[in-house]
C-alpha cells in the first residue's frame, strides 16, 4: 500500500507538466487564429496593404509624412468620423480636398501611379446617389483645376485663360479622359511656370531685372521650340522647352545684345507671364 501511494505520488507531477503543456499550445495556437481573424474581420489587413500599395505607387520622399496624411484622410471619409450624416455621400468639400489629394500624390512623369491616382480622384468626385448616374459633373471638374492652380507659380490671367479652354459647363458629364486632360494640363502649366522663373534667374545673373532684349529673344526661341510641332499631349510643352540648348539660348542672346537699342529691362513677372501665355496658345482647347 506504501508503495502505492509512493507511485501515485511520484505520477502526479508528470501528469501535472506533461499533460498540461499540449493544453497550453493548442490555447495559444487558438489566440493567434483569433488574432488573425480578428484583423480580417476589421479590415485592417486590407487597409495596411493599400497603404503600402499606395506607398510603392508614388514613391513619396518621406513614406511616414505620406502613410500619416493617407491614414488621416481615411479617417476623415470613414462612416464613423461624421455621425448620422456620414452615412449620407461626403460632402463637397471632403470629396474635392480628398480628389485634389490624390492627385497630388505622384508627379504626372510617373505615369502608372499617376493615373491609378487619377482614377481614384475621378471615383471620389463621381456621384453616388440614388438618383444620380456616376461621373464627374463639370462645376465639380472646373473647381478642382481652379484648386490646382491657385498655389502655383502661374499669373492668374494666364490660369483664367487656360480654364477657359479646358473646363467644361456646369451641367455637363465629364468623361475620365476629359478629366485626366484638364488635370494633366493644369500640373504641366505649373512646372512650365517654374521652369520659365527659373530662366529668368539665369538671365538677371541675380544682379536685378534682366535686359529686355535678352528676355525677348529667349522668348521667341521658346515659341519657335514650341511650334516646331502640333502638340496634343501636355508633358510635350515641357519636352520642347527642355529641348533650348545651351548654344542656341547663347546665340539669340548675344544677337540681342549686338542690337543698338536703349537697354530697359522686364522683371520677372513679365516674363513668367510671356512665357507661360506661349504655353497656353499652344493648349488644345476640349471640344
């Protein structure tokens, strides 16, 4: 009987550590398995994968500022950020800050990423009520070009002009090749306006404003280099206006400068203002 109880005793241990340990990893097999169903269940590994997505899409110089505004403006349009009234269509304001946020997200010279963005401002802007068909109407367009050029470098008469050529009427539907058009030329104007200062910073060699006959002749390389050809696509006006070497800008310069005249000088915004109104003759207006 002592020795019974001695084996009893001795087992009991075993039993305790031994049987329990298998217990314990199928417990903890079954919390990972509810972690990961949990996070499926939320969303949240389809919602990281955009973002990354989405991050490899614009290459952004800084990823973290860019993973930060986009999760940001997911909370914004989510349906719990604006009460009973999130459950209605975003508003105006929301859905336009976030389109103009897509769009800004990848240079137009990185084209895939470019025009995946494009789509999703298009789809942002589209409607989505019951009794409206989808697509971009032409006031939501013309205010979203209007919004991409009002923090640019480009005169405003020059923008006026341009919108005048690329924007649609109120009531109009605006195709997506319509939309990626406008969008496109707006952002074009915008680096062919800093470009254009940026000349001028050469011309003025940073000793004030620049000889008038320099400016002039510069000018009128620019709008030969611009009509060499009939453009139909925007990035073609940055092309051609990167096309004025070195010694062709030299030689119309120092013809300039052999000219007897009174030398005045233009100041930069006259010149911005020249050049980018060649850039705008050149537009192909939409039918």
């Amino acid at each position: 009987m002592a020795a019974y109880e001695k084996r009893r005793a001795a087992a009991a241990p075993a039993a305790g550590s031994g049987l329990g340990e298998p217990a314990r990893a199928g417990a903890a097999a079954r919390g990972l398995g509810t972690e990961a169903e949990f996070l499926l269940q939320a969303g949240v590994t389809a919602m990281v994968r955009e973002a990354l997505l989405k991050v490899l899409e614009a290459r952004p110089e800084e990823p973290v500022s860019f993973l930060a505004d986009y999760f940001e403006k997911l909370v914004l349009s989510s349906p719990g950020a604006g009460g009973e009234a999130a459950a209605e269509p975003p508003g105006l304001p929301q859905r336009l800050a976030r389109a103009l946020w897509y769009v800004r997200l990848a240079h137009h010279s990185h084209r895939t990423a470019f025009n995946n963005n494009m789509g999703m401002a298009y789809e942002c802007l589209s409607a989505s009520g019951r009794r409206k068909r989808p697509g971009v109407d032409g006031r939501l367009y013309s205010e979203l070009l209007r919004r991409i050029c009002r923090p640019g470098a480009a005169p405003e008469d020059v923008v006026a002009a341009l919108l005048q050529k690329i924007q649609c009427r109120d009531h109009e539907a605006v195709p997506f090749d319509v939309f990626r058009y406008g969008v496109l030329t707006c952002f074009v104007l915008l680096e062919f306006a800093a470009k254009a200062g940026t000349l001028y910073d050469v011309l003025d060699g940073g000793s004030g404003p620049a000889d008038k006959r320099v400016c002039q002749a510069v000018l009128h390389t620019l709008e030969d280099a611009l009509g060499a050809s009939d453009f139909s696509v925007p990035i073609r006006y940055l092309e051609a206006g990167s096309k004025l070497g070195p010694d062709c800008l030299a030689l119309a310069m120092d013809r300039a400068l052999q000219e007897r005249e009174l030398s005045v000088s233009m100041s930069r915004e006259e010149f911005v203002k020249k050049a980018t109104a060649l850039f705008v003759a050149k537009v192909k207006p939409i039918d």
